[in-house]
C-alpha cells in the first residue's frame, strides 16, 4: 500500500463531503488537529497514530 498522505486524507474528507471540524469530530479529534495531518503530514507515534490508523480503518472499509 502507497504511503498516505495529508493529501489522502484531505481528498477521503472532501469524498465524504464533511468539513475539517465534523470529519474530526468522527473520530474524536479537533478540527485543528485536522488541519496539520492535512497541511503538515500526519503523525507517526503517539496517541495521535492510534486515532489516524483508526481514519485509514474506517476509510478503507469504506472503500470495499
């Protein structure tokens, strides 16, 4: 599978037709924290990880 990218992310929320804020509010997370995996890249340790391995879960079941 391709590395994933805040651009991935950007492009499933826009797919989804949620804003920044109801697409974290998904999954538990702030509309800013939205924002830097979207313009900044997204996390790759911590508690933060957990939630958008759970983003790339939901967004791959989605897609089957």
């Amino acid at each position: 599978m391709a590395m994933v990218t805040g651009e991935h992310i950007r492009a499933a929320r826009e797919r989804v037709g949620e804003s920044q804020a109801e697409f974290g509010k998904r999954f538990g997370v702030d509309q800013s924290a939205i924002s830097r995996w979207e313009t900044q890249g997204l996390p790759s340790r911590g508690p933060a990880e957990a939630i958008v391995e759970r983003v790339l879960a939901e967004l791959r079941e989605a897609a089957e």
